[in-house]
C-alpha cells in the first residue's frame, strides 16, 4: 500500500469529477464530449489508480488502458475543443466524431502493438499545439481562455517533468505529479467554461 499516492489520486479524481459537473455539464454535448475524453479519462485511470495504491494490483491494468486513452483520443480531442474555445465555436457531430475516431485509431496502435512511442509522439505534438492556440487565443482578444489554457499546459509540463524541476523535493514525484494534472485539469475546465463567454 502506497498511502499518499492513493491520496494524491483521490485528489486527482475528485477534481476531474468537479470539473466534469461544475463546467462541463454547461457546454453543449458535441463539444462536452471533446473535453470529457480527456478530462473523464484521466479521472478514471486516477480512480483506478486509487485502489491500486491500496493494494489492488489488478486495478493496475485498468489504469493504464485509460492513461493510454488520455493520452491518445484525451489528447487529440484536447486539441480540437481548445482550438473551438479560442475561435468561440462549439463543434459539429460529424467533425466530434472524425476527431474521436482519429484518437480511438491512435489508441488501438498503442493498446495492440504496446508501441508507447506513439502514445509519446502524441502528447509531444498537442501539448504545444495547445500552448499556441492558448497564446493565439490572447492574441485574438481572448485572454479567459487563452490564459487558462497556458495555464492549464503548463501544469501538464511541470507535472511530467517535475523529477527535473524539482530534483530534492519533500514530496513524492509521483504525489506533484497527481496534483499538478488535477492543477490543469481545473485550469481546462475553467477554459472550457469560457467556450461561448
């Protein structure tokens, strides 16, 4: 049993929870469905997380399929709804689901051939996208957004690379890691809120 990760994860739940019902529930569907693929994967991998830590090995498994999907569909829907949110759009069926169907083909190379290279080559290529569209979006006039979508980015950077940054910290890495992805987790459900504002 890993206490504090449990924790942590539990913290990490709970928050994408909170930003599922606080301000995705407020964005229409199509559009909610682009921001809920990442959001309500990460949310169930740290669910799962949670009794893993607790001694549920099984629980590990599960996890990871939806850390996989977070990073692979999660990502590429990401990408599009914070594109929509800077343009003041909300998104189509048809262009929801091509975006959702990109993801999920991108999801199965990983799950089926175990290649984490393009679960890397993924997450390489949309966090900056979403850096500049969160720059582009304050450019454009934008700045709630804009603002909260850096924000947002720049958790999920200081989260994967935290061994880096904070190399003698108090706290576990795997603990800053929970919490600055609930951090940007909040931050993405504040842009998300300002999609029509």
């Amino acid at each position: 049993m890993e206490i504090s990760h449990a924790i942590s994860d539990a913290v990490l739940t709970l928050t994408g929870i909170f930003v599922f019902f606080q301000y995705l529930q407020k964005v229409d569907f199509n559009t909610g469905l682009l921001w809920e693929a990442f959001v309500l994967s990460i949310s169930a991998a740290a669910f799962f997380g949670v009794s893993r830590f607790l001694g549920y090995a099984p629980s590990k498994t599960v996890s990871e399929f939806f850390q996989h999907l977070a990073g692979t569909a999660g990502a590429f829907c990401l990408v599009y709804a914070s594109f929509l949110s800077v343009q003041r759009k909300t998104a189509s069926r048809n262009a929801t689901y091509f975006v959702l169907i990109l993801g999920f083909i991108a999801f199965g190379i990983v799950r089926l051939t175990e290649n984490l290279k393009v679960l890397q080559i993924v997450s390489m290529v949309a966090i900056p996208l979403v850096l500049f569209i969160g720059i582009f979006g304050l450019i454009k006039g934008r700045s709630a957004v804009g603002s909260w979508l850096i924000y947002g980015v720049l958790a999920l950077i200081l989260a994967t690379y935290n061994k880096s940054f904070m190399p003698n910290s108090i706290l576990d890495p795997t603990d800053v890691y929970h919490y600055l992805v609930a951090i940007s987790l909040f931050c993405f459900g504040r842009a998300a809120r300002h999609q029509l504002a």
